[in-house]
C-alpha cells in the first residue's frame, strides 16, 4: 500500500504546495509590476488561509460522503484554475479575491489526505505514512526554488512578464492531474485492484479492531461529525498547531527575499533555496521511518521547536552569511520534523465521519498561522527596515510551541485517565 499509494499522494502534494508558495518567487516581480506594499502583499498571501479555514471542515465532511477519488479531483481541478487566473491578475483587489478563492477550492486536500490514511494504515503505521507524505512539501519547496527563479528570468517569453509565467507553469499540473486522480485513485482499499482479498480481509480486521477499541474506552467520536468541533482536545490542538504553520510559512515564504538581500540573482537565488529544503525531505525520511519511532511527543515535537528556535536566533546574531544561512536550514527541518508525531495525535481519540471534522478542523485553524506570518512579518520588516528581524517574533513562537507541548500531553492523558470531561 505504502509503495502504491505515498508516491502519488507526496506528488498531489507537491503540486497543491507549490501552488501555495509560487506566490513568494512572483512577488519580486509581482510586487513592483502591480505597485504593490510589502505590507499589500503580505495580507493578498494571507487571505489563502482565510478561505482554508471557512471551507476546510464542510470539504472534509463531503469527502467522507462522496469519496477521495471524486473530492481529491474536484479540489485539484478547482484549484489549478484559480491559479492559472493568478497569472492574470491586474490589482491588488483582484489579488485578495484570488488568494481567497485558491484557499477555498484547496480547503480539504491536506487534512483529507491525513483522514483518507486512516482508511488504509493501521495506528503504529500512520505517523510514517505521514512523514512520507509531508516529503511532497519539502521536494515542492527545493524544487520550487530554482524553478520560480529560472521563470522569472524568462520575463518577457510570450510577451508576459515572468510572475505572470511562474503562474502558469504552476497552475497547469493541478488541472491535468485531476484527471489522472478521478480515474486512478482508489476510494478504500475495497476498490483497491492491487490487494487481494485475503490482504483486504486482514486490513479490515486489523482497522475494525482499533476502531472498536477506541469506541469500547468512551472514544472514536460523535453522532454528529459537527459535535466534534466542541471537544476540547480538538480546539486544543488546533492552537497547538498554530506555531508550526507560523513559523514554518514565515519562514518559506520569506527566505527568497532573505537570500536575495545577499546579492544574488533570481536564478541562483532559487538554487540556493534548494539547499533548505532538502535537509527538510532527509529529516522527514529519517525521523518516522520506523512505526513508532514519532510516538513521543516530547522528544520529537518539544526538542526539535526549542532547538530550532535557537536557530533562528542565531541568524539574527552571526554576521556571517554562510552561517546565518545554516541556521535558517536547521530552523526550516525542525518546523517541519514535528508534524508526523503531530497528527498522530487526533488518532487517539477520533475515527470515521468525526476524524475527517477533527482533523479538518484542527488544521484549517491551526493554518491560521500562516495568515498571521503573512501580516506580522512584512510588518516587521518595514518597522524595522530588515530582513532579518522577523525571525526573533518566529523564534519566539516556534518556542512557545515547543513548551506547549507540555500542556497538550498533560490535557491529553489526563482525559485518557478519565479525568477531565469531553467537550469544552
């Protein structure tokens, strides 16, 4: 299943991710070709997770209905073309609406594919699929660097300015991989052709199982997949996953614009910023890649943010570009190595109709982050006139996730011991 199904996920991924972050190599084009401000500009990136957070759990719910294949392909199709519009875009207000409409048509993908994977992988099995999964971001970033780089370079082919290019080559992907998602992705693993029925029959079991277990110790659920919003662990979490995105988004979309106040140009700028990213996809593949092995929360959500912290102070404190640069590396991998122990977490308490709400939920709020990185940040850098002041506020809140840590675990295994009520 893992070999069957991880590839193409991480490439949908892939794809849904450098769709989110084109926006970050357009804007050295984009922001002077339109007039934009930083500050402009940065609320225009933001408004994406506007739209994510008011369509993410209706999306979840539906697909849970309708089914991946059919969701995940009207999602991918949605998407893309909102993208191509981007390429089009004549102001600010056109902007906004289009960052708006790209996080409403691709609310549900990422915390969809997180539920659809509770479909086929029992417990001890999910927070590697996960890290697997979550590789297709990192490729996006390393291999979106040196491609919106290189397109920007191209400005004037076809008479279109290079942004306008970088939307485009982007946007095209997702709309010709729907098809290939309607027509190839199996639903369940009851649609799967490449089980036979005695491997469906184990699967089967072996999920029933964990499901009856979590239903026979008070858990798995709610009636209504909409009652799971008012269980605290989920709102919980939910805060607890704003951190990441803060600190992780801050830093990808910016770091181009970090890079490039060292003096290089569009093209080299996107190869160097391969350079983060690829530490990412090593941590990523090396962390889970043994069932269990993310289990800990403190060991691998609490150590990695507080160190990765320090690495972003750091690079406020060293002179020096090439170690300023290192830092900004170590700090990306821990933002991003957190995330498969992270979403082990949900599974803990939730299954069916109200996993698809909870995690849909938890990550559509959690994702606020970003749109606070993408407002505070610019603001930073404006107050301050440098690029890299802002990392000392993403410093700040990769830390304060990191102790967070600590009070997630308490709640969490105090509820498990029957301590604490369900809803908030």
């Amino acid at each position: 299943m893992a070999w069957k199904l991880m590839p193409f996920l991480g490439l949908l991924y892939l794809v849904a991710y450098i769709d989110r972050q084109n926006v970050s190599y357009a804007k050295l084009q984009m922001v002077s070709s339109l007039g934009l401000s930083e500050a402009s500009y940065g609320l225009g990136a933001s408004l994406f997770f506007i739209g994510y957070l008011l369509f993410e759990v209706p999306s979840n719910i539906i697909l849970h209905k309708v089914g991946a294949r059919v969701w995940f392909a009207r999602i991918m199709f949605s998407w893309g073309l909102v993208t191509l519009g981007l390429a089009y875009t004549q102001n600010a207000t056109m902007f906004y609406v289009l960052r708006f409409l790209l996080g409403a048509t691709e609310a549900g993908f990422y915390p969809g594919v997180l539920y659809y994977l509770t479909l086929w992988f029992p417990r001890q099995h999910r927070s590697r699929m996960i890290g697997y999964f979550l590789i297709g971001s990192s490729i996006a970033n390393m291999i979106g660097a040196p491609i919106g780089g290189a397109l920007l370079d191209l400005d004037g082919l076809f008479g279109m300015y290079g942004w306008q290019l970088t939307f485009i080559f982007t946007g095209l992907p997702a709309v010709l991989l729907a098809f290939v998602v309607f027509f190839r992705l199996p639903a369940s693993p009851a649609q799967a052709r490449f089980l036979d029925p005695e491997e469906r029959n184990w699967l089967q079991e072996v999920l029933t199982r964990e499901r009856l277990a979590l239903e026979q110790s008070g858990e798995g659920g709610h009636g209504n997949p909409f009652k799971t919003l008012l269980d605290y662990r989920v709102l919980l979490l939910a805060f607890f996953l704003i951190f990441f995105p803060l600190s992780s988004y801050g830093l990808s979309y910016w770091l181009p614009t970090i890079v490039k106040s060292f003096g290089v140009g569009n093209t080299l700028n996107g190869f160097i910023n391969t350079i983060p990213w690829l530490l990412v996809t090593l941590v990523l593949w090396w962390v889970p890649r043994k069932p269990g092995r993310t289990e800990d929360p403190i060991k691998n959500i609490l150590l990695p943010a507080l160190f990765g912290a320090c690495c972003l102070v750091g690079s406020v404190y060293f002179d020096n570009s090439f170690v300023k640069f290192a830092m900004l590396c170590l700090a990306a991998a821990c933002s991003f190595t957190v995330l498969p122990c992270f979403w082990t977490l949900p599974g803990r308490f939730l299954t069916g109709a109200s996993a698809a709400a909870g995690i849909a939920a938890i990550n559509s709020i959690g994702n606020l982050g970003g749109f606070i990185a993408q407002n505070v940040v610019p603001m930073i850098r404006e107050s301050t006139g440098s690029t890299i002041a802002p990392m000392l506020f993403l410093a700040a809140c990769m830390a304060c996730g990191g102790l967070f840590t600590l009070v997630v675990m308490y709640c969490i295994r105090r509820h498990e011991r029957g301590l604490t009520p369900r809803y908030a």
